[in-house]
C-alpha cells in the first residue's frame, strides 16, 4: 500500500474581490514568461542544457550541495522519454553543459561526458514524476538545511508571508521515510503525492519542487528553502514567547499566490539567479536571450 501524505487542495477556481489590487497586474505586459521558443529541437537541447548547468551553480552558491545528494533534471527536448541529470559525484558549482548526462526511461545512461555515472536515486524518483507529469520540464532535489529540518516537522508550511503565500494550496507533505530512495515504486509513490503541486516536503528528507521550466524550478526550490527557514524562526518565536503566529486570511493567500505563485512568475523570478551565475562564466543574457560575452571576463 502506498503511503499516505498529507495534502492541500487545489487553489480555489472561485472568483475573489482583491483587496490589494488585480494579480495581473504583478509583472510588466511583454515580459518573458517562459524560455525562448526554437524550432530546431537539437538547437533547444543546447540551449537548456546550458540552462542546467546554470542551475546547479546556482543551487552552489546557495549551498544546496551535500556530499553527492542532489539532482536537477531536464526532459530532453528530442526525446521526452528521457532526460538529462548530473553525473554522479561531480560537484555542483564543476557543472557544464558537456558534464550533464542522457537517461533514458528505463535508466540506461546514453549520452553524456567522461563521468557517466548514474545515482539510481535521481532516476528512482524523477523518472517517475517526468511519466506522471508530462507537463514537467525540470524537477529539482537536494538535502538543503533549512529543507531538511522542515521536512522532520511533519506539516506542511503556513501562510505567514507573502512569500509562503507562493506555495499555498500548491505543495504537499509526503510523510513516509522509508530510506534512501533506490526503488521505482517509492519514486511512484512520491510522484502521486506531489500530484499537480509545485513542491512536495520528503519526510525526514528534503524538498523536491518541480516545473514547466528550468528557471520556475529552480526559483521556486530556492524560496521552498527560505520559507522553511522563516517558518522555523516564526515556530522558535512563537513558542518563546508563547504568543501563536497570525496567519494570512485564505482570501489573501490565495490572491497572493494568484499574483507570485504562477509558473509565469516562477520563470521570471528565477532569471535573476541565473545572471549571478551568467556573470561569473563571462556571460550576460538579456532576461534569458542571446548570449553575450563580457570581454572583461575572458
């Protein structure tokens, strides 16, 4: 029997009066609410993975590597049987294009760089939710700190900022430990927990958030953290002063996600991360498009 996990339903569909303004309202008309567009799919592979690698300094300079624990993954464009991952054993902030490695769905390396090496976790639990979820480019998980201490709780967060209003309604507790993750029907079990969500908290684990894009997955995993960590603080507040945490009424929250929580905005919050990353490789994109490089750099 698959293990239970507890759940939040869906965002209301029901029509709201907003107090603060129209969500819509939240990004600037024309902006880029998602990756360039090719024709050509090998011409859209090079592209993203090059935006994976990006992603993994990116969880580098957040200190989301642990030991070899991690993995971000990437439906191939040519292929989306398969995807592309980090090899084994490869630090995160090492990471290039020519580094990531092909899988396919029955979790046979095909392509890659000299190290081919595959952990059988990444692929246990992302091949599972690539299958569940055809509209998931990119799935990310990693032993993050505040992650992990949050995932010991068992719950889900609280909506006590406007940022934890992200993932209201929109992640999920999976609550079961049942060790490292070396079986695919452990990885289905926690695919069918993250259901339709953005973010499911792995029990005694860490987080694992997921994406139509690279830049949306990646943005989203970084504020999971950091919401796990200001609710950590909130809970050691309240409890010292023995006061309870005011809460965002369900109206607001869902306004708020409404606003910040979409895959649109998740893409447009994660170009900031990548220019930090951009810029230490000699490179400047203009919010995702055409590279530049920076001579001074060089």
């Amino acid at each position: 029997m698959a293990p239970s996990a507890t759940d939040q339903s869906s965002p209301s569909k029901t029509p709201l009066t907003y107090k603060s303004g129209d969500p819509s309202l939240t990004l600037p008309e024309d902006v880029p609410t998602g990756p360039p567009i090719f024709e050509n799919k090998y011409e859209e592979r090079k592209y993203l993975k090059h935006r994976l690698a990006l992603a993994f300094r990116v969880f580098a300079k957040f200190g989301f590597c642990e030991g070899v624990a991690g993995h971000i993954t990437l439906r191939d464009p040519v292929d989306p049987k398969c995807f592309w991952v980090n090899p084994f054993g490869l630090h995160f902030s090492l990471i290039t294009a020519d580094d990531l490695i092909l899988v396919s769905h029955d979790g046979k390396v095909i392509d890659g760089g000299r190290n081919r090496f595959l952990n059988f976790a990444a692929f246990a639990i992302h091949s599972e939710i690539h299958t569940a979820r055809p509209d998931v480019v990119c799935a990310a998980h990693s032993h993050s700190t505040y992650g992990r201490a949050f995932c010991a709780t068992g719950r889900t967060l609280d909506p006590i900022t406007q940022d934890s209003c992200v993932f209201y309604n929109d992640h999920v507790l999976y609550p079961t430990f049942a060790g490292v993750v070396l079986a695919s029907d452990e990885g289905k079990h926690i695919a069918v927990a993250l259901g339709m969500k953005k973010a499911v908290l792995l029990g005694n684990h860490g987080l694992l958030t997921a994406g139509r894009t690279i830049e949306e997955t990646v943005a989203y995993f970084v504020l999971l953290d950091k919401c796990c960590e200001v609710q950590l603080a909130a809970d050691a507040s309240s409890a010292g002063s023995g006061k309870p945490l005011v809460l965002i009424g369900e109206v607001e929250a869902q306004a708020t996600w409404e606003a910040i929580g979409t895959t649109e905005n998740g893409y447009f919050q994660g170009l900031p991360l990548f220019q930090t990353v951009e810029h230490e490789l000699g490179e400047r994109t203009f919010l995702g498009r055409g590279v530049d490089v920076l001579g001074d750099k060089m």
